[in-house]
C-alpha cells in the first residue's frame, strides 16, 4: 500500500498529476480545482485496486486523506466524488462549514447532487460529533493524570455508542480495576 509520494510534479492536468519519485512517474488522481500542488510535493495518497486497474488519489494534507477514508465508506459514495468533497477544505473548515451550514461549504458539498449531499452531510456531522466526544473523552482522563496508553486501552473496551460522560465513567472503573 501506498501511503504517500515524496517527489516532483512533471505533469499536472484537469484530474491528475503525474508525481516523478526516483525516475519513476506515478499519475495520482487530485481535484485540480482545489488543490495545487507545488514543483516539489509530497501527495498523501489512497490506492485503489479493481480487476481492471491500480488507482492512486492524491492529497496535499494527510487530514484530507483520512477524511476521504471516511467518505468512501458513505453508501453510493465512489472515490470520484469522494476526493471532490475532501479537497473542498481542510477539515476543520469543512467541519466549522457543516456545523454552521456554512453556505459556501455547502454548495461546494451540494454539488454532488441534493440526495448525496444530504447523506454526506449527515453522516459527516455523525462522525464529527463522535470523534469530538472520543477527544474529549481521552482529554478528560489524561487531565486525571492517567497516560495516553492507558487511557486508549480503557476507551477501547468502552463501547462507542455510549455519550461522553458514560465513556468517561466506563473507563475510569476498566482503569481503576487495572
């Protein structure tokens, strides 16, 4: 797997870039319109393999390759659209822009069409409110003094569905029986 390409951009085109790392050219799939890579980039990348082809997408920040994880999980989302929705901004932008239904952000995710930016939409807002609360969760147990280890071991046993306060209580007793 491919987690990233370190090199020079020798050809950049409407949908791709070809990145040049040690004599080797390797045509990585970007959304041109937002994001521009530099003559010397690194491209945080995502491989795709299917019976016809390798498909490598690319990003400049590593939060937008993560995100774009996230998004091709979505039911009927593809990876086309996909890059298109986490090249739109950083993710704290596109997280502030879902939150406050920033219009701006919005139309950019509603560009996809009504139906998929409503499911993207909400399954993002999702998966931000859960991983805000998992944070929050882990910085209320290292401020009692518990280490990173301890606390991710704890949180893991906790299940998922349960509120901040609950995953908080949880992990405080796995923690105190340890």
């Amino acid at each position: 797997m491919i987690y990233y390409l370190k090199g020079s951009v020798v050809i950049k085109e409407k949908d791709f870039i070809v990145i040049d790392v040690g004599g080797v050219g390797y045509k990585v799939f970007v959304d041109r319109e937002e994001e521009d890579f530099e003559k010397k980039s690194t491209v945080y990348c995502f491989m795709q393999k299917t019976e016809k082809d390798i498909r490598l997408y690319g990003f400049k920040r590593k939060e937008n390759l993560e995100l774009f994880e996230k998004l091709t999980k979505i039911s009927g989302i593809g990876p086309k659209t996909a890059l298109r929705i986490a090249s739109i901004a950083s993710v704290e932008e596109l997280k502030r822009g879902i939150e406050k239904e920033d219009k701006r952000v919005m139309k950019k995710i509603f560009s996809i069409g009504k139906k998929k930016g409503q499911q993207v939409v909400f399954e993002l807002s999702q998966k931000f409110v859960k991983e805000k609360e998992e944070e929050d969760a882990f910085k209320t147990l290292k401020t009692l003094g518990f280490c990173d280890t301890e606390i991710n071991e704890a949180l893991g046993k906790v299940s998922g569905e349960k509120s901040e306060e609950e995953r908080v209580s949880e992990a405080l007793k796995i923690l105190g029986n340890d």
